[in-house]
C-alpha cells in the first residue's frame, strides 16, 4: 500500500492538551517536531517525567530536554490537572538515543544504590529504582526526582518509592545527606501474582560502601540483604558490591520493602516488631499453597546455628535443597524463596512435596502442592 501523509492540526495557533493527575499519554500534535522547551506549562509537570516507550528494549525512554516528533506517542506524569500549550515552532529532531534507559545523573552523589528487578519465568524487561543522597538534592523533594513510570504492556515488573504521606510512587529519589542514615519505603509489583521477583542490589556513586545498607522485607519480617559499612582510607578506591535476594510476587498489590542506608549505629536501631526471636523451632505454613510459580518458606530458629531446607516428592525423593548455605544463621526469623524447579533447574511435576526444616535443635515438616501452569 501506498503511504499516507499525516495531516497537521493547525499551526497558526499553540494547541492545548489537558492532562489529568498521573500519567497522561499524548502527542505531537503537528506534523512537524517540536522542542520540549517549547512546550508551556505549569509546576505540575516536568520534562523529569517525560518518557517515550522503545519497543525494543522494552522499556522507558527518559526524554527532559527532548524532541517531540510527529505521530510519536509520549507519557508525562502530571501531579495535578492542567492544561499544556504546544507551540507550533519547528525544531530539529534530536533527544535520547534508543536505549537509553531511565537512569540518573551520577555527578555529586556521594552514596546511591538502585534496586533492579526481574521476573525470570517472564519478559526480559528489568526495571530499576533509584536511590541515595546528592549534594545537590533538596528536602522534600526537587528536579532530581522521577516518578515511577506506569506498567509497560505484556507480562511486568515494576518498583516504586513511595514517601510517608504520598501516595505517587518515584523511580528516583535522591536526598539530601542529614544526620546517620535514611530510610526509603519501597513497593514491587508485578503483572502475574505467585511468580519469582528477582532483585538485585547494587552500590553506586563515588564512595560505595561508606554507607551500609539492610533491606528488611516487611511481608515476611525479615532481613533478606545486607551490606555493612566499610571504612574507606582517605584516597582509596573501592569496588562496588553487589547482592541478589528473591521474592514471591502478590501481583498488582504491593510487596512492600524497607531500605534503610547509613552508619552501623543507625541500620542497628531499626529494630521492628517481626524480627523478635521465637521461643522454639518454627516454620510457617507454606504461602501460596497451592502453587505454580513459587513458595515461600518463612522459619524462626530460637538460637543460632545451622539449617538444612529440604524439598521431597511423594516418593520420598529429594528434588530441591536450599541454593545458598544456610549455616551460621541467627536466631531470629529467616525467608528462603523455591521457584519449584529441582536442582538441575526443571520444573517439578505437579504433586504434592513435603518441606523438611532440621536444625539442631529438630526438624519440622509442611505439605505442599505444585499445580500446573498454564
């Protein structure tokens, strides 16, 4: 077929969009590109939150600064309602490359982390959040903070900051350094309920490590990550560390996380109520049960020491143990997550499994069942 021209609307005049609260999907309406700086508006948005979707790498764009072209749908995240006058100017195409995926500036953060999420049984796609302290941030909130974007389509994940009192959610949110530490409130979610949400922790800015870090998992009421401080020589270098924990998704409801950053001193002085110690041996029924993606086991140990995490057939077969070595534990509660794939990585067959914790202290054992998937 023969291509048709887009026609423009009319150019003699600026044109106005309304955008409602949140995220708006809009465009260029003329048929000529458009700088954003020519783009009027008010303090509800900003070009921070302007993001174009590439197919390919199937994520968001970060476009401040940027073109609009013609017949090119964009988002942009308003914090109230308004209106926005396009200016009918033309300007040269220019903006992000392809690929170039919403991240941040590193210059003046002396500490920042990001947390990179993946769903391994689904999309490729990765989402990231952002966060730590630059000098060059302001209490409450300022230019260097960027919303969550909204879900991309097909199978997601996704996190968010989301700040006491707010209920946006921000993909960046750096800080102004104040006092021993800080604490952000994070939430994952994801498009299937059930399935493994791997997360990654990895050290940032230009001193990683002068800040420790304690991820407390606030479903489960545990410690799932840590990275204590390290003292940094005047003049030296450190390499940035890195570690890896995993979560069972609730779907498009939260999973919610604390990240708490700073001295030892202050990541000691988080000391919620669900990290109390149990009197005895302790394993909480499976969750979900039944399951198709993954299982969750929580267990409490009333002193320190060694654990074995066991999964067995109805046979009586061993068909999956605990990847990471479970000695040396403290007393407290622990969560360990199971993708239901034996130790070769296959998915198990549906049926029921038995879960056997032993300890020194004894042994405990939960029935689960593994359904199909679809």
């Amino acid at each position: 077929t023969e291509p048709v021209p887009g026609l423009s609307t009319d150019a003699s005049q600026p044109f106005a969009i309304t955008l409602q609260e949140g995220w708006n999907l809009f465009g260029n309406p003329f048929a000529f590109t458009v700088a954003w700086a020519d783009v009027i508006h008010d303090d509800a948005v900003s070009g921070n939150d302007l993001l174009a979707f590439d197919p390919v790498t199937v994520s968001y764009v970060a476009a401040p600064g940027a073109t609009l072209e013609p017949f090119r749908g964009y988002f942009l995240h308003a914090s109230r309602a308004t209106t926005i006058q396009v200016m009918p100017r033309g300007a040269p195409l220019s903006g992000p490359e392809r690929g170039e995926e919403l991240s941040g500036t590193p210059a003046q953060r002396s500490a920042a982390w990001s947390l990179r999420l993946h769903d391994p049984e689904g999309d490729p796609q990765v989402a990231e959040v952002l966060f730590g302290f630059d000098g060059r941030a302001l209490a409450g909130g300022d230019e260097l903070d960027r919303h969550a974007p909204p879900a991309p389509p097909g199978e997601w994940v996704a996190g968010a900051i989301v700040p006491p009192g707010q209920s946006a959610g921000f993909a960046h949110d750096l800080r102004p350094r104040a006092g021993e530490g800080e604490r952000w409130d994070v939430e994952l979610r994801a498009s299937r309920a059930g399935g493994v949400i791997d997360v990654e922790l990895h050290e940032l800015g230009t001193q990683p490590g002068s800040d420790g870090v304690r991820v407390f998992d606030r479903e489960q009421g545990v410690v799932v990550a840590e990275l204590p401080p390290r003292v940094l020589p005047e003049g030296s270098a450190q390499e940035p560390r890195a570690l890896r924990f995993r979560c069972v998704s609730y779907g498009p409801a939260p999973y919610r996380l604390t990240v708490l950053t700073g001295s030892r001193s202050y990541l000691e002085a988080f000391e919620p109520v669900a990290a109390t110690v149990p009197r005895e041996l302790a394993l909480d029924p499976v969750a979900p049960n039944p399951v198709r993606y993954a299982a969750r086991f929580r267990f409490g140990l009333a002193r320190p020491g060694p654990v074995r995490l066991d999964a067995f057939d109805a046979s009586g077969r061993r068909v999956w143990s605990a990847p990471r070595a479970l000695s040396g534990l403290p007393a407290g509660y622990h969560s360990v997550v199971w993708d239901c794939r034996d130790e070769r990585g296959r998915r198990v067959a549906p049926g029921l499994y038995l879960i056997r914790l032993a300890t020194p202290d004894g042994a405990i054992t939960r029935r689960m069942v593994v359904l199909d998937r679809p």
